[in-house]
C-alpha cells in the first residue's frame, strides 16, 4: 500500500514515516526540498510547491492514501500581521490545493486524513463539560483559522474517506512543547504560568502517530476526531510531575500574565487559555491510548 505524507520532515512527520515504514507500507513524502532524500531510507521525497500551484501528480496518482500535516509553527514566532497570515495559508491554501488535485489525479486514493488543532475550540466553558467535537467553533485567531482548516478539505470527493484529527499538544521527547517544560527544571526552577491552573489537553508522538495509523487502517473511522489523551492535566500538575519523573527537586515561580502578554503578545491568549477536550469519540470508534494520564506518558517518554 502506497501513502504519501505532507509534513512529513517535522516532528510528527518524522514518526509517521518510520511507523508506516515499519508497518510495511511504500512512503512518498512531499517536499519543497526532494533533493535531501536518503539512500539509507525505503521512502521517497516527491515535490511540491502549494502556493506555486506545482505537485507530481503521477506520484499522486498511484497512492492508496494521503495524510496532510503541513503547515507553519503555531508557536516558532510572534504573532505579527505577517505571521498570522503565514500561519493561516500554509494550511489553508495547501490544503485546498491538495484536496483539488487528488480530486483530479488521485484515482486510487480511497483515504484522507488531516490535522487540525484543538485551537479551535475557546476556553473553558461554565458547566466545566469537555470540548466534544460538535461545540461551537471559537471566533479567535486560532478558532478560526482551524475553521478554514478544515474547510479547506470539505469539497474531497464522497468516494474518499475523509479523516479530521484536531490535535492536542503533542508531547515528545525529540522536542516541541515537552522540551520548553523540561529545560527550566533542569535549572531546579518549575514555572507556574500564569498561576498554572490552565488545563492542558495532551498527547503523546507516540499516540499520534497511531491515531494517524488507525485513521488510515480503520474504515469505521470518519469524519472529525478529537486527538487528545484521556485525563487533560493542568499545566502545574504537568510541571510537578515532570519535576517528579526526574527526580530534581524544582522551586515553584509563577510567571504572571500580564508578563506573559508582554513577552509573546496575542500568543499569550494560547498559553493562558484553559481547554479541557474529550476523546471519547475516538475512543467510541475502538482507538485506545497507550499513554491515558500524564505519569504514564512521562514514563513512556523516559523523561
């Protein structure tokens, strides 16, 4: 079985590629830069350029499946004008692109799976009830932006499986998100941002990775899941236990917000914002998680 993976040279990439390489299939990553392509690897670099309009179509049209993760870091710089609109077309645009030419020339394609992010979804909300995937859309910048995401995807042919994975923070050791919690403890500092009550809706590379594997396998699997561990965890529960798995003894130091606000700007409104998600319908659908509470993803992660 053929698939082709976009993204496929970050951090979520990377571990689609060795999954799905192990798990016997042909991998074709498409790439702005083909030339970095491996001799050491059994998959291919093939190119393509969304915004230039340009992609290898016969590539395109011998695969079995196609997984779409590209798309700019939310997090790697501030939130100017410039980089909002970066942020938005690099997955917008793309995916419309991608979605018109598997219409096209993509006749043995009979799956795809996106991702998409819980930025989609506000903070919490009064009842204290989890983000299902029928709550209404936030009407931020990440809300809807995740929104266009999305709908970028929404004219694929019926014939095509469509799969939407709103993705959590994904936790890894490689790097990411982790990493940023991780280095002040190495220090013996644990810092509680903006007090540190913010929930935090999570999940393994390890658990993504399945899912995207599930996704593809799994017929049943249809339509928009939630890509988040079972049990969220505040982000100063996270620093405790990070603190715990590695055994170093960490003073607590809050970080104010109105700190926060100077340091990152409009991003700040992420690290603040507290965002409880269910994944109950995943879990409804068979999928089950080998990291389900934050301890036993840290000791799976070797932290």
């Amino acid at each position: 079985m053929k698939i082709g993976i976009t993204g496929g040279t970050g951090l979520v990439g990377k571990r689609l590629v060795t999954l799905f390489l192990q798990k016997g299939y042909e991998v074709f990553i498409f790439t702005r830069n083909p030339k970095i392509q491996s001799k050491e690897h059994k998959h291919h670099y093939s190119y393509w350029d969304p915004i230039g309009k340009i992609m290898d179509i016969d590539v395109l049209g011998n695969l079995n499946a196609v997984i779409h993760i590209a798309g700019a870091n939310v997090a790697e710089k501030r939130w100017t004008k410039k980089r909002k609109q970066a942020i938005e077309e690099s997955r917008t645009l793309s995916t419309a692109f991608l979605v018109d030419q598997i219409n096209q020339y993509a006749s043995n394609c009979n799956c795809f799976v996106s991702a998409s992010a819980i930025g989609i979804y506000g903070p919490d909300i009064s009842s204290g009830l989890p983000f299902t995937e029928n709550a209404k859309a936030h009407t931020d910048f990440l809300g809807t932006t995740c929104v266009r995401w999305e709908d970028s995807s929404a004219h694929l042919k019926p014939s095509i499986r469509r799969v939407v994975l709103r993705m959590g923070i994904v936790l890894a050791k490689e790097g990411g998100a982790l990493a940023q919690f991780i280095q002040p403890i190495q220090f013996f500092v644990k810092p509680y941002l903006g007090g540190g009550k913010q929930v935090i809706s999570w999940i393994t590379l390890e658990d993504i990775a399945q899912l995207f594997l599930y996704s593809v396998e799994q017929k049943q699997v249809q339509g928009v899941y939630n890509a988040v561990a079972p049990n969220p965890v505040s982000q100063r529960a996270l620093m405790n236990a990070i603190a715990n798995h590695k055994n170093k003894w960490a003073v607590p130091i809050y970080v104010p917000s109105f700190l926060l606000k100077i340091i990152l700007g409009e991003m700040s409104i992420e690290v603040l914002k507290s965002s409880t998600v269910s994944c109950e319908k995943i879990q409804q659908a068979g999928f089950q998680f080998q990291s389900s509470d934050i301890d036993q993803a840290l000791k799976h992660l070797k932290v």
